[in-house]
C-alpha cells in the first residue's frame, strides 16, 4: 500500500505546473478519490503490513521481562537466535 501511495504521490507532483504550486485540498480529495476507482489506491484502511507477532497481552510480555532480566538471560537480538 505503501508504495502506491508513493507512486501516486509521485504521479501527483509531476502534474504540477509549477515547481511552487500547491493543490488546494478539494483537489487532492478528487484526485485521491479517482485514484480509488481505478484500484491505484486501497480504499480506508486496508494494509499489506504484516500482523503483530505476539498474542499475548502487554502485562504478560513485561512481567516475562522483568523475569528474564531477573535471571540475566540473553538480551536483544541474542534470544531470539
């Protein structure tokens, strides 16, 4: 998704006739908004980002923490190799 907000942005910036001038935002709405019909876009919050790792609740991740740092495990990137 990310990209195509940069491509479309880049898109955007070579329609401009003037290096100093700005769209007012009715225009990027309508531009925005025509890059959503032709699918260049995702409409609302659609994300390609992967999801969270963990499922756990963030209580038990820090107590988990606080245990580990208590018996000096391994830090970082260490424990997880």
């Amino acid at each position: 998704m990310l990209k195509k907000i940069l491509i479309a942005a880049a898109v955007s910036q070579l329609l401009v006739l003037s290096a100093y001038a700005q769209a007012d935002k009715a225009t990027v709405k309508k531009e925005a908004a025509e890059a959503v019909k032709k699918g260049e876009l995702d409409k609302g919050e659609a994300s390609d980002a992967p999801k969270a790792k963990s499922t756990k609740a963030r209580a038990d991740v820090k107590a988990e923490a606080k245990e580990a740092v208590k018996k000096d495990a391994p830090r970082g990137e260490a424990a997880t190799k």
